[in-house]
C-alpha cells in the first residue's frame, strides 16, 4: 500500500470528511495518530521518501473540506 491509498484507507474506516472531524478524532495528539496509522498501512513508502509527514498531509488536505486545496 502507498502514502495515498492508506491516508484514504483512514480517512474512509473513520468516516472523516472535514478539517474538524480531522481535528476530533486526533484529539490532544495532534496529527500524529494519523501519522502513526499511514505509517503502519505504508511502511515501505514511508521508508523511501524524504518527508513522509508532509505527503500524509497533502493528501488528507486534499481529500477533506476546510482546507484551501479540498477539492
């Protein structure tokens, strides 16, 4: 599994569809439960790149609504 399909893999599983259910569902964590979870789905993606963090985020700010680049 890659980046983008385990951040749709979380997104989907947790019925989260904005910025807000993002923010309540990672709690006091902040953004690292979904770090976390992409980077068990896609350990061997996570391995290869640079800045895996960053990729995480570009997909789930793309995918969800409250964030400029939401489609």
């Amino acid at each position: 599994m890659n980046i983008k399909s385990a951040v749709h893999h979380v997104l989907s599983e947790n019925n989260l569809k904005s910025r807000e259910d993002l923010d309540i569902w990672c709690g006091k964590d902040g953004r690292l439960k979904i770090y976390s979870l992409v980077e068990g789905l896609a350990s061997k993606h996570w391995n290869r790149i640079n800045n895996p963090k960053a990729s995480v985020r570009y997909y789930y700010e793309k995918k969800l609504t409250g964030y400029k680049i939401s489609l």
